[in-house]
C-alpha cells in the first residue's frame, strides 16, 4: 500500500494539478458574477435555464438558438452546453439560484477542469520527452522537463480567460477530451521492431485504445468546441515524428523498401482521416444551408478584401499569440474592430516579423519533409523530433481552425484560443531549458555485481586502454547505429516506453542464449558502474523561479478581473482602448456604478450612432441625462433615430425588425428622461416605448414607475392644492 502511494506521489502530474488548482482557488474569484457572454450562453441560454427540454442542446446552437434558424450562431456545442445544464440543476437543488452564490459550482467546475487537464498535459510530455539515454543517461532531465511542462501550462496568465470565464468551458473540454485521446493513443502506439499484438484480447485492445478512444475522444472534442476537430490530424503528426526521421525517408521505406512499419503507419493514417472526414462532414452538415454571419467589423484582417493586407494582418496576430505567450502582459477580453491596425504596405515595420515568422514556419516544414543530414548528433535529432512534434502536434494543428485560415471566425483575437495550442508553446520551452540549462553530472562509481556471461571476452582490452568514447549525444546518428547498444539502455525508459525512431532501426531489447547446455558458467569480470546525475545551473534555475514567480503574479490578477466586470473592463480599456466594444462595456460598468464623468469620458468616441451604431448612443445618452446634458443626449438620439431606419430599410440577419425595436424602444426612455420640463409629454414618449417593444421589461418598468409618481403626485395635489408644472 504504501509503494502505491509512494508512486503516486512520485508522479510529476499530481503536483502540476496541485498547483494549477491551487493557483485559481480564490474565494473572489469563485464566487464572481455572471460576466461578459455568461448572460447569453448560460444565464439566459433557454437550454440551460429550463426554459426548454434538455434535449433541445442536439437541436440549438451554444446560445439557445436553434440550428436552422438564419441568426444562429452554428456554434454546436452539445457536451458544453448540458455541463452547464448539469451547474443549473445543481444550483437549483443546493437553493443557490438567483443568489450570489449562483456562480460558485460553475467556477469550481471549470478550475477542477483545467487542474485535470493541467495533470494530462504533465502525463502528454511524458510521451514527448521519453528517450533519457539520448540526452544523459537518465530519466532525470525528462521529468524535470514534464514538470516545467506542466507548470508553465498551469500558470500561464493566458488562460485566465479559459478558466475564470464560464462561457469558455468549452475550451477546457475540448482540450480534456484531446488528452484523453493522444494518451489512450500514445500509450497503445505499436513500437518499430515490435511485433503486432497477437490473439483477440491483444488486438481488441489495440484496436480500441489505438482507434476507438480516440475517435470517441475526437468526436467529444469536437462537441464540445469545434476546434476539437483536429484532434485525429495532431495524432497522426506524432505517429509521423515519433517513428520517422522524415518524409523523404519515409516514402523511400514505404515505395522501395517495402517497410512493414511504414505500411502500417499509412493504415492507421487511412483509418484515422476516414474517422475525421466522418465527424467533419457530419458536423459541416448540422449547420444546415445557412452560414455563421459575421462582419467585417468583428474581424477586419479575416474579412480584408486585398490578399496582401489579408495574409499579413492574419499573421501579425499571430506573432501578437506568441508574445502573449512568452510576455502575458497585454491581455484583454476583446480585439475586434480597429484593436490592432492592419499591415496594408509592406514598409510597415511589422511585416518584417512576419517574414520571421514564415521562416520558421518554412523551416519546421522543409525539415519535416527532409530531415537531418547523416553527420547530425543524436542530441540534435532528438532536438529537432521534440521541436517539430510541439509544433505541428500541439501548436499549430489545434490551432489550426481558430488561424482563419479554413474558415474566417467571427474574432481577431481571442485570448481563450490559445488554451491548447499553448501545449505546443510549453512543450518547447521545456525543450529550451533542458536543452541548454541541464547538464549531468558523474557520481562515483562503483562495483557492479559479477554476472553470468554467454562467452569469455575475448576483446583485446589492450587496444582500447587509455581511450574513451565521445558522450552519446556527441555521436552522429551514423556513429550510434553501429555501435552496440549497453545493456543498461536495453530496458524501457522510466515511462515504460521504447524509443523506436527510425535512427534506431536496430532493435535494442538483449536476446539471451536459451539454449541448455551451451551456457558457460564463467563469471565475467567485474565492470565499474557509473550513475549520473541531473544538474541545472544557477541560471536555469533563477530563470525558471522568476517567470513562475510572475506568472502567478498575473494569474492572479486576472483570475480577479474576470471576477467583477468593472475591473475587467477597465483593465481592458487601458491595455485596448481602441476596441468599440470594450469602450461600451467599459462605460456600461462605470454608468453602473454611477461614475458618470468616467464612462462619459470612455464613451464618447462611440457616442454618435453613426460610429458604430445605435445601440451604444443609448448607454451615452442616459449617462449625459445624469451629468444634466439632456440638449447633447437629446442630439444624439435623434442622429440614432435616423441610423434605425436607415437599418430597418436595409433590411438583412442583422437588421431583424425585433432587434430594431428594442434598441428604438430604450432610446425612447432615454429620451423619455431628459424630456423632465413636461410630464405629460414625458408620459407620452415612455408610453411608445412600451407600444413600440411591449417585451421590453426595462421600458415597462420605467413607464409603471411614471404611473406610480403620477398617482403620487395626483394625490398629493387633491389633498393640498398642489399646482406641479407641466402637468
């Protein structure tokens, strides 16, 4: 029992889950408001609330709508959308709905999901950093290599959003069913050399952790957000890096030399895309003959009409990823709009990054298809196996359909995006430190046991006296190959699993002579044993301290924002406040709060319908009543007055008579207020408010408040003799 446990503790994925929950589980936090899109995916989401069966997520998009309808958002997330429902119920039974506690099993749900998930990405790296002999000798750099892994996913401050937002459970889905399935794939892989699995139990087994568990966990994926449809294509990119050197290399096997492992990678390739291809279309198909409306608006450098200013804008938002990613500082809930300016001539400054960027990307690529030249070390191929297996495995194939590059999203940039993809980034850091940081270090040695040789040795030790062998990682691959494996790197790695890259064709597990009688009993003499041991040096370790160190720093204070909206969404304004979109929410706040030089002052850029359309001018028009601007407020409404019809005429998704009437109705309250020198003519405007959308509780509100101070005041004036002006 207490070698279990001992286990249990040794495993570098129970601490970097430790940690990652440890770092999210604040009192504040769990407990925050709905905030952000929870009002539309959760709160008022008919499916989640009840208000309609169950049974209606296999029918209705993300937010409630169904499928079929034009204005739906063909977000199909099933899975996510019943987890919330499961929360409601929940709520319901404890009696914490409609309280300020509502909340609080939501967020405890989504830091368990990403502490989980944290744990899986810990046990992924195992997969990834599993050949200890080649970098040292020991088992040591490749843990603490999980561990950095783990650590920095866990911590990172861009997962914020993912986390302590409730709407983006779904990425913490997605990327938990991704795990499960590479882990159940990875950990079932058939080595090269390595026999297929004979009898039903073996191949069963096979067949289901190999192709069953991952296409379930694909498809969960999936539907749960639909990222998660890359998940077969980052499993067959692994495969690939895992038992291949190269593409070149690869189809020479396969068309030449006939290689039975390469005809077996190609078969689990065909079936795993057959898999894709399947659940692709099928989910290509529930979004019916209508298409996601977006606008230019939402998305400018995804929807720019000139190719240059198209593939340039894309990528410099993703050169805005990866310094989110190495300094997560300028971190913001919103990115729409003018956020971030478009490259539209290539004497921007920006383009050169860019071209950076392309250059590695055309780099990973040729050496994907090419490979190392034979001179390479050992320590330079296992370099380049882990680098390209983080990148196209864990980085750009999840990433791949939130690129706008197959299907442009209704987003420029999303921090929550990248929850997965910054797997690929951890992956590569790790790689960095260990690579460069970590050395190893030789223990004394010591006498080994005298042990049973097959046959007397007959080298001539006086022909290697006095020389000594260049360290393993020193070799080129061609040097390895020929050498004869010792027999201490003849038993799988710590994780159980043999390295069985194509460098190593030759099988390295030690065949003993079985036959009876030919066993010579001679006792062969006795070799010095020598350990090592891992070192990091001073810097490494002051380098890894630090960023975890601010890393915390930053969680933490994201991890409160995303826990009150004033403080999200002024964050948001002082790290983006081009953004329309956080210039609203940001002065919504601060209206509340009754901060009304503020949100006046944030909002005004946004103020006149004509910027970014009426809805706004109603929130500016109601802070400029309270500041006893009515003349301002009463010019705006008018300019938003034209702006509706001008929509109404206009017509389309966007312009639905409905949502028209709304935004009519409560710029006619916000007229209604300022209308305060005549109360008979103030009734009349509120009253049209409530003609023009009766479904409009905040305008039948206001029109019974107006009732009930009119009968105050008509009370008042029968019992005293009262004259009130402008009635």
């Amino acid at each position: 029992m207490l070698g279990v446990l001992w286990n249990i503790l040794k495993r570098p994925s129970l601490w970097t889950t430790i940690v990652a929950l440890a770092a999210y589980w604040d009192h504040q936090a769990l407990r925050g408001k709905w905030i952000y899109d929870d009002a539309g995916s959760v709160a008022k989401n008919v499916v989640v609330n009840g208000q309609v069966p169950w049974k209606d997520a296999f029918t209705r998009d993300f937010w409630g709508t169904p499928m079929k309808e034009p204005q739906s958002h063909k977000s199909f997330r099933p899975i996510t959308t019943l987890s919330f429902k499961a929360n409601w119920m929940l709520a319901d039974y404890l009696g914490t709905a409609d309280t300020e506690e509502h909340t609080h099993y939501f967020h405890v749900v989504n830091v368990l999901l990403h502490g989980i998930n944290s744990g899986l990405v810990t046990e992924a790296a195992a997969f990834v950093f599993d050949d200890p002999a080649v970098l040292g000798g020991t088992s040591d750099g490749d843990i603490l290599a999980q561990l950095i892994t783990g650590f920095i996913f866990g911590l990172h401050p861009v997962h914020a959003e993912s986390v302590s937002n409730i709407t983006s459970r779904g990425e913490l889905l997605m990327t938990f069913f991704f795990l499960v399935a590479f882990l159940s794939f990875a950990s079932h892989l058939p080595a090269r050399n390595t026999p297929s699995p004979k009898g039903a139990g073996g191949m069963m087994q096979s067949i289901l952790c190999v192709y069953i568990i991952p296409w379930v966990g694909m498809t969960a994926s999936l539907f749960s957000k639909e990222q998660g449809a890359t998940t077969l294509c980052a499993l067959v990119a692994y495969d690939f890096l895992k038992h291949h050197t190269s593409a070149q290399e690869y189809f020479s096997k396969l068309l030449f030399q006939r290689d039975s492992y390469s005809l077996r990678f190609l078969g689990r390739t065909v079936v795993l895309a057959i898999q894709t291809i399947l659940m692709a279309g099928w989910r290509k198909w529930l979004n019916g003959e209508s298409s996601p409306d977006f606008i230019y608006d939402q998305n400018p450098a995804g929807f720019a009409e000139h190719r240059f200013t198209r593939a340039f804008s894309l990528n410099w938002v993703y050169c805005l990823y990866i310094r989110d990613m190495i300094f997560p500082v300028y971190l913001a809930p919103d990115w729409s709009g003018v956020s971030i300016d478009l490259i539209e001539d290539i004497s921007d400054h920006r383009a050169l990054l860019v071209i950076f960027l392309w250059i590695f990307a055309f780099a990973c690529v040729q050496s994907l298809f090419v490979g190392l030249p034979e001179h390479a070390t050992i320590l330079e191929s296992e370099v380049r196996r882990v680098l390209l297996m983080a990148f196209f495995a864990f980085l750009f194939l999840p990433f791949l359909l939130s690129s706008h590059l197959l299907v442009v999203g209704g987003f420029m940039k999303a921090d929550r995006v990248v929850y997965l993809p910054l797997f690929g980034f951890c992956i590569m850091e790790a790689l960095l430190v260990k690579t460069l940081c970590c050395s190893y270090i030789l223990e004394p040695a010591q006498t080994s046991p005298p042990v049973t040789a097959a046959k007397p040795n007959t080298t001539n030790e006086s022909t290697t006296k006095g020389k000594s062998d260049p360290p393993p990682e020193l070799k080129s691959e061609s040097e390895a190959k020929k050498e004869p494996a010792p027999e201490s790197e003849n038993e799988p790695s710590a994780e159980g699993k043999l390295d069985s890259a194509e460098d190593k064709d030759k099988d390295l597990s030690t065949t003993t002579n079985s036959d009876n009688g030919k066993q010579k009993s001679e006792q062969a003499p006795k070799k010095p044993v020598t350990k090592s041991r891992l070192r990091v040096n001073l810097l490494g370790q002051l380098l890894c301290l630090i960023q975890i160190g601010l890393f915390s720093v930053k969680l933490h204070e994201r991890n409160i924002a995303w826990s009150s909206p004033v403080i999200l969404w002024t964050k948001a304004f002082n790290v983006n406040p081009r953004s329309h979109h956080t210039m609203y929410n940001c002065g919504y706040e601060l209206s509340l709060r009754q901060r009304y030089a503020e949100a006046e002052e944030v909002m005004r850029p946004i103020g006149n319908a004509r910027v970014d359309g009426p809805s706004n001018t109603f929130v500016y028009a109601m802070v400029l009543y309270n500041l006893g601007r009515c003349d301002d407020a009463h010019y705006y409404i008018d300019i938003a007055m034209d702006v509706l019809e001008e929509q109404r005429i206009e017509g389309g998704i966007r312009h639905q008579s409905s949502a028209l009437d709304r935004t009519k109705s409560n710029l006619l309250v916000a007229r209604g207020y300022c209308t305060t020198e005549n109360f008979q003519k103030q009734g009349r405007i509120l009253q049209e408010a409530v003609r023009t959308d009766p479904r409009n509780t905040y305008a039948v509100q206001q029109f019974q408040a107006y009732l009930n101070k009119m009968e105050q005041i008509k009370e008042m004036k029968e019992k005293y003799g009262m004259d009130v002006p402008g009635m």
